[in-house]
C-alpha cells in the first residue's frame, strides 16, 4: 500500500518515512466543503497524522517532499502560526497562464510538524490552521464527541491495527447524497487479526444512543 500511493513521487517508503513513523496514522475528512460555499462545488478537507519516532528525521523527510515540488515547479510558501510553522502551495501561482499543465495539475499539499510528536499533512492551508486550533482547543476535536466515546468504550480492550468512526450525516454530505429520516447516527469500525484472518468488529449507533 505505501508504494502504490507513493508511486511516482520520487519518495521511497523503506528509505524516507518508516525510520522516524511511529505507531499512529491518523486520516481524517475535516470538513464536507472548506470554504463553505456550495455554489462553488464541495472541496473537502483532508487530513492525515502521523506520529513521529524521531522528529528530526520526519522534518527531514517534509524539507525532501518540498524540496521535489520545488524542482517540478511549484510554487510554495511558509508561514508561523500559533507557534507552528506551516509551508504549502501557493495555488494561486500556480494556475499561472504559462505554466505547464503538469505543474497546474499538482495537487495542493500544507504540512507541519507539531512538536515532537506529529506531523501533519493536509489539502488546504485552512484544514492545517484548523487542526492546530483544534490541537489547542480539545472540546472542539473528535475525542470531545458524546458518540465517539461511546462507541469507544463498547469496543474490547484487546487492540486493534485500525479503527475508523464515520458520522453519517457528513459522509453523507460529502458524497452528496441526503439522508432521509435517518435512524442511525455514526458507526464505529475495529479491525484486528484472528487465527482466521482480519477480523472487523462494527458498532453502529443510533441517533438516541
């Protein structure tokens, strides 16, 4: 899997990110449409985490993937925000009338490194400056949901390789469909070997739960 989304981005999995990967991956779907303009189309916000084993080989690694953006062309820019330094594309540039269509179709990328512990990567600088505030604002982030610690606290404590929680409503929103009369509110999906295989454990509440 690391070398399939890797391909063709001159990043080796083995070489530039499993040395300092820690034991955390985090993907997220932040929002349904960043700007919040549904006249303009959905633009979901995307983002992923991933813990850090050792800090210094992760800034590494982000200074190497800007580094080859900058080769191929594009555009990029840093900036200090709440303390955290953040570099991403500058779209704008970009889209420049002369530039070449392989530069035009990069897509956007902002990331930053939150102490020792995470790096962040995300499609927009706004979901970036939107995680950082949530870093320092816990009631607004997911661990704060009523539904995500019930799910939580069904689960076996035995561990798990993965979980995904998934409300149904944003989804929904996402995908542009709509919801009628929903009965069930979110779902919660472990995943974890077994002598049989990958074994997925599911819990799925209700909008009363």
């Amino acid at each position: 899997m690391p070398t399939y989304l890797l391909a063709n981005s001159g990043i080796n999995y083995q070489k530039d990110i499993q040395p300092w990967l820690g034991e955390e991956i985090t993907l997220a779907v932040t929002t349904p449409d960043i700007d919040r303009d549904d006249k303009n189309g959905l633009q979901p916000g995307y983002l992923m985490a991933l813990a850090t084993a050792q800090p210094e080989k992760s800034r590494e690694f982000v200074d190497l993937l800007f580094s080859q953006r900058v080769l191929a062309g594009n555009q990029l820019a840093v900036e200090e925000y709440e303390g955290v330094k953040l570099i991403y594309d500058y779209p704008e540039l970009n889209q420049e009338q002369n530039k070449p269509k392989h530069i035009k179709d990069l897509q956007p990328l902002a990331s930053a490194l939150v102490g020792n512990s995470f790096v962040l990567f995300a499609n927009n600088l706004q979901v970036l400056r939107d995680a950082v505030n949530n870093v320092q604002a816990p009631d607004v982030n997911l661990l704060s949901s009523p539904q995500y610690q019930k799910a939580i606290q069904q689960l076996p404590k035995e561990s798990h390789l993965a979980t995904a929680f998934i409300n149904f409503s944003t989804v929904a929103q996402w995908q542009g469909l709509q919801l009628i009369d929903p009965v069930y509110d979110s779902q919660m999906v472990a995943l974890k070997l077994s002598n049989k295989g990958l074994f997925a454990e599911n819990i799925i509440l209700s909008r009363l739960a």
